[in-house]
C-alpha cells in the first residue's frame, strides 16, 4: 500500500467528506463500460486553471494496474 504523503503528493488533498472512502470497492462506468475497482484515493474539489473540479475517486481497476480517475457520478455500486 502506498504512504499517504505519497497520495497527497501524487493526487492533491484528500476530501474531508465522501460517500465512498480509501478501501471500499466500488463497480462504476468507464467509457460506457461496467467496471468494478478498490478506491485507493480520494480527492478534495479543486480548482485546475479557471475549471472547478469535485471530489474524484483514485481507483485501482480489479482487471489492471494503472490507476484511473473516477467520478462520483459513475460510481454504480459501492459494496
């Protein structure tokens, strides 16, 4: 498992509040397509340039390695 200062270096700040925390294993849609993962981080809303960015699931997919980006509104299912 990867340090959280490792996690807050990488991906920003982590969110105060969340429906779905660091653990849970969640099934969500990534480009239309039903996939399930382990959350590994989440990230506080942010501004990036002039763009507001909402709270953001870091997930580990249970089918590769590399991370992906996640937002709330495709999470199907958190179990």
């Amino acid at each position: 498992m990867m340090s959280r200062e490792y996690l807050k270096r990488m991906y920003g700040s982590p969110a105060a509040f969340s429906e779905c925390k660091p653990g849970d294993v969640i099934r969500y849609l990534e480009k239309g397509l039903e996939k399930s993962g382990t959350i590994l981080w989440v990230c506080a809303p942010r501004d990036l340039g002039n763009r507001y960015i909402g709270i953001t699931y870091i997930v580990t997919p249970q089918d590769s390695g590399q991370p992906v980006v996640v937002s709330p509104a495709d999470v199907l299912m958190s179990e």
